[in-house]
C-alpha cells in the first residue's frame, strides 16, 4: 500500500488522468523562484534558454541573464568566476554537452575550487527521443557523483524538479540536477516531503524493494501495484538525491525485504544502481537487480518505444523483481 506519508497525487496510477509535464518545466519554474528568493542567483545558458526552460528566468530577471552561446567549457569557466565572486549561478545545456563537453571545466574551476556552482543537465537519458545518441546522456549522472564536492539530484517529476532546484541555491557547494525533455507523471505535490540527501518511501512492502531515481519512478510504482494484485507486498524508494546518497533507508530496506531492484534511465555503471550497491555490499548484502541501460548508446525513436526497447519499462522491472526475490 501507498505510504500515507507520501502524499502522492491521488490518481498516481490513471494514465488518462495524471498530469504530464517535463522536469525541466519544473527546473525552468525553480530557477524564478530561486532568483526571487536570492538576488544573487544568475543564470547562464548554452543557446539553449527555450529547451532548457531558463528563458523563464530570463525574462523575469533580465538582468542577471548571461547568454554564453555554445560554447560549454566557457559556460562553467565564467559561472566559476561569477561565484567566486559571491554570486550563485545556474549553468545550463543539454546534459550531452554540460557536464559531456566541459567535464574538466567543472571538475578543475568548480569541484576543486568547491563554489556554488549548480549545473542543470538537460534532455538527460534515452527519453530525449529522436535526437538519438549524440544528445542522449547516459552517463552523466555517474561523471557528477565521480567529482568530490558534487551534490546530485534527480528528481522524479516536474514538481520534485522545482523543489530541487531551489533547495540547490541555498547548498553551499556545486551541485548537478538532472532533467528531461518528454513529459513524465506528475505523481508528487507541494506537501511530499522533499530533503536533499533523504530518500522517500512511496510504497511500503515487505517482500522486496524497489530504488528509483527520476521519471522513471512512476513505472517502478506501476510494477510494484501489478505485482500487489499478484500478491507481492513491494516497498517503492524515491532516491531522488544520488549523493549524498541515503544510506539510512537503504540498509533498512535491505534488512527489511531481502531484495533490492534498482531503476534509472542511465547507465547501469556509476549511477544509482552502482550507488545503492556500494552501500548494500558494505553494510547488508542482499541479492540486486538493475534496471537501466547496459552498456550501449541510446538511439533515435519515439520515447516510450527506447524506454520499452532499452528494458526499462513496467513489465521489465517486474520480471528483476521477480528474479530478485527468488534469489533471496
């Protein structure tokens, strides 16, 4: 059953009723609020304002707008300055090209020098559609939780997006949030609990738990509620801040199931699926399975076909928990 805690959009699970809504809506929404709160947050973007939503700020706060054009390395080289000169600036691009292209960029003038800088990657994962390989971030994510210093957040919707990132501004260190293009379920509301560093219980469960990090929680939730009617109690995990990782409520799943499945639209190498496992092999080990992409670059195609094509939807994640809990 739901956790009552949660406070999850009442029809989470109506695919013809839900709201669908891109997270970078939600980043594009965190960024005005952020600027409203705090005059020292900038804004600089990659030629890429309208796709990233950081026109939204641009038009609200003109002023503290930088276009840097395509040019990414510059894009975290100036946003390093910026802040060492105590601004807090939001860089933004497609995550293919910001942290892709200026990865040395952010880890010598913004990780090392440990400034404020929050990195917004956009267009992140094989949902980016069409636009195939070259513009689909799989990696990313894993680059950021490489770099000491970095705060990682991928938040599951559009609602959790603009939470993340106004909750990003007030860090005192860099931090990379992660978004897409496809609209996804609006699942959380103004009330769900949001906490950098905190992983959330959607779904309580005692015979296995699933750890799911940005859109692709919602098909996590709808494999698990399949599985209810199958007679399987599924705990449901939103690890929206991929480091610090929560280490607290993993190890309590793992006590408490016995099986942990993982879920991300993202290599199965350094994301969340390596993240979890890390803190399941050091402190309770349990069987895993990982949903994610193995090993291989995205490609052009409708949305929802890569996600079924790569194995990342409802029907695949309920087969790695099945396997997994036959392993316990």
């Amino acid at each position: 059953m739901l956790n009552p805690n949660a406070h999850l959009v009442s029809n989470w699970n109506d695919r013809t009723k839900i709201e669908m809504l891109p997270t970078r809506d939600g980043f594009g929404k965190g960024l005005v609020a952020a600027g409203e709160k705090d005059p020292r947050v900038v804004v600089l973007c990659a030629d890429l304002a309208e796709s990233t939503r950081a026109m939204w700020f641009k038009e609200k706060f003109p002023d503290r707008y930088i276009e840097i054009g395509v040019a990414e390395q510059n894009l975290a080289t100036v946003a390093s300055g910026l802040a060492a000169y105590g601004k807090i600036p939001f860089i933004t691009s497609y995550a293919a090209f910001s942290p892709g292209r200026n990865n040395e960029q952010i880890r010598t003038t913004i990780a090392l020098n440990n400034v404020p800088v929050k990195i917004g990657g956009a267009h992140a994962g094989i949902s980016v559609g069409p636009d195939g390989a070259t513009h689909q971030a799989l990696e990313d994510a894993g680059l950021m939780r490489m770099l000491p210093r970095m705060t990682v957040l991928i938040p599951c919707d559009a609602v959790e997006a603009e939470k993340a990132t106004v909750a990003a501004a007030s860090l005192p260190g860099p931090v990379y949030i992660r978004f897409g293009r496809e609209k996804s379920a609006v699942l959380t509301t103004k009330e769900t609990p949001f906490q950098v560093g905190k992983a959330e219980v959607y779904r309580e469960g005692n015979d296995a738990t699933i750890i799911a990090a940005g859109m692709l929680l919602y098909n996590a939730l709808l494999a698990a509620e399949e599985l209810g009617k199958e007679g399987l109690d599924i705990r449901v995990v939103n690890s929206h801040t991929l480091k610090p990782i929560d280490s607290e409520t993993i190890v309590a799943a793992a006590r408490e199931t016995g099986a942990i499945v993982t879920v991300e639209e993202h290599q199965i190498y350094g994301g969340l699926g390596s993240a979890v496992a890390e803190v399941i092999v050091a402190h309770q080990p349990v069987p895993m399975e990982f949903i994610g992409v193995r090993d291989r670059f995205g490609e052009s195609g409708e949305p929802a076909e890569l996600i079924e094509a790569f194995g990342l939807g409802v029907s695949h994640i309920k087969e790695a928990v099945k396997k997994v809990i036959e392993r316990k």
